[in-house]
C-alpha cells in the first residue's frame, strides 16, 4: 500500500493509493504552525490512514519547497517553519521507514502526467496557482529536478513585460519585488483588487462579481489573465511544453484555460501556439496522488520510483 500526503498551508490531507491507482482512504488535518507540531500531525494522520486501511503503507510527501541532499534540510518552503530542518530524518525516526520527498508542484505535475488531465503526452508543465505559485515539469513521466532542485519554479521569476504600474511590483516573501508569485497567487489576486477599489474581497466574491458585470472586478480578472499568459509565454519558450496543467485554487476561475489560452498567441515566440492548455483532472487531490505515485506499484518497495524522489 502506498500513503501520499501533501504537507499544504492550511491543511495535511493524506490518501492510501492502491496499485489500480484507486483512493481507498482519505483523511485530512489543519495544518499546526511549527515544526514540531507538524511532525506530530503528520505521524497521526500515517497512523489513522493505517489504521482504517488495515496495513502498513510506504510514505511519499510532497512538501512546500524541497530538500538539499547534502545537509538533508528544507529550503524555499513558504510554510516557513520547514526551512532549515532535518524534516526527512526526523520524520522517518517518528515513522519508523524511509519516507520519499518531493516538491507538491513536482507532485502535482506527475499526477497529472501519470493519469490525470496530461496523460499521454510527452513534455508536461504543472502549474499551482495558489497560496503560492510554483510548477513542475515532467518529461516521458519522469519529474525533472535539477542540480539546484529548482526546476519549474517559476513563480520566483519576475513577472514579463510589465506595464508601469506594474514595477517594482508588490513585495514577495522571498525579499524580492514584482515576483510572479505576488501577481498570481491566490492573496495576490485580492490584494490586486483592493489596490484598485478599496473593496477586500475574497476572490470568490471577485469572480462572482465579474460574472455579474461588475466593471472593477470583470477588470481585475482581466488582469489576471494577462499577467499569466505573459508568465506562463515565457515557459512556453524556453521548454515549449505539449500541456500546461492549471492546479491549485485560483485554477478553479471559470474559464480560466480558455482565456489564457486565447492571449498566448500574443506573447509567445512563435507564430503559432499548439502547446493546450488545461485545467487539472484530479483537483485538490492532484498533489497527494503525485506523492503516493513517488513509489512504484507492486510489492517491489526498495525500488526507485518512476518519477524520482528528492
């Protein structure tokens, strides 16, 4: 049996993925906000998957940043009570087994390529739009991940072409300004619209809004398409993708696919744009079926992954 759990900002939602790929146990926790009462919820929620599934599960995480091999401590996590911890050793010594690691974008995009709305193609590009922005790149249904364990972080890019109200851009929790990821997410797309109307809402209510005709917010979703077909152009052209997979909350926009796709055309070096873009099949559970998928199927538990394990 195979345990994925996506460690998320708000919550920890756990799975038991069976060798068909079928969910047969789920269990979802809030997230505690320090270390240590995140590796107790963490080893409680193994322990209920277990316990209801009746059998002893190999561990995949997909985590908000990443490891680096040689000190075996997290870094770039926005849930910043991970960075700088031995986070694998010590869940492993609450777990008792080895425990396989990866970025949640990395594991949201081999979701996707495994089975999901990408299945079948050769290069895929999955994109969270949510309490941050990140991504993940998968090629023949393998994760890429780089010397720098960077790959397809593109939301600490700068965001392209920015018009002058644009720059320097809103402030970023890495200490930059103007990062995709202060455009993008989910808080920035609020904060963007309070900036022009002086209205808080959530962006629930922003959409809503705009499907009512309301002028501001139909222009702050305007702006929203715009920022991330120039975002996601520059993907294009630099790994020229067959499929970019929208995940996380914002991907749940209405017709958030078809308008960025109908801007590309517009940014990208190239005088036509096949690269489709789509919305995710598995949704919220995208990044925890990615975990669970750092295992092979079958009984063959020593054996590495398909996608590769940080």
């Amino acid at each position: 049996m195979r345990i994925g759990i996506d460690l998320g900002g708000t919550k920890i939602e756990a799975i038991a993925l069976s060798d068909a790929g079928a969910i047969t146990v789920r269990r979802r926790v809030p997230t505690p906000r320090d270390y240590a009462a995140t590796l107790d919820a963490l080893a409680g929620i193994v322990a209920d998957v277990e316990r209801e599934a009746g059998a002893r599960g190999r561990v995949g995480i997909g985590i908000p940043g990443t490891v680096v091999p040689a000190t075996g401590r997290v870094k770039n996590a926005n849930s910043v009570c991970l960075n700088g911890q031995p986070f694998r050793s010590d869940l492993e010594a609450r777990l008792g087994r080895e425990v396989r690691l990866m970025n949640d974008a990395n594991c949201f995009a081999i979701s996707e390529a495994a089975d999901g709305a990408a299945a079948g193609a050769d290069v895929v590009f999955g994109v969270i739009l949510g309490t941050g922005v990140g991504g993940g790149i998968v090629v023949h249904g393998r994760c890429l991940v780089g010397p720098n364990l960077i790959a397809g972080e593109w939301g600490h890019n700068p965001l392209p072409w920015p018009a002058p109200d644009e720059t320097p851009g809103p402030p970023c929790y890495c200490g930059k300004h103007g990062c995709i990821e202060a455009f993008l997410s989910g808080p920035a797309f609020m904060k963007d619209h309070e900036r022009h109307t002086g209205q808080a809402l959530t962006s629930r209510e922003i959409e809503r809004a705009a499907a009512d005709g309301e002028p501001a917010a139909v222009a702050t979703l305007a702006r929203y398409h715009d920022r991330l077909a120039r975002s996601l152009a520059t993907v294009i052209d630099v790994v020229d993708p067959d499929v970019v997979v929208l995940g996380g909350g914002m991907s749940n926009l209405a017709g958030l696919a078809d308008a960025v796709t109908a801007r590309l055309p517009t940014y990208v070096f190239s005088d036509t744009v096949l690269t489709r873009v789509v919305r995710n099949r598995h949704g919220d559970s995208s990044g925890v079926r990615g975990a669970a998928w750092l295992w092979p199927a079958g009984a063959n538990a020593g054996a590495n992954a398909g996608a590769g394990a940080a």
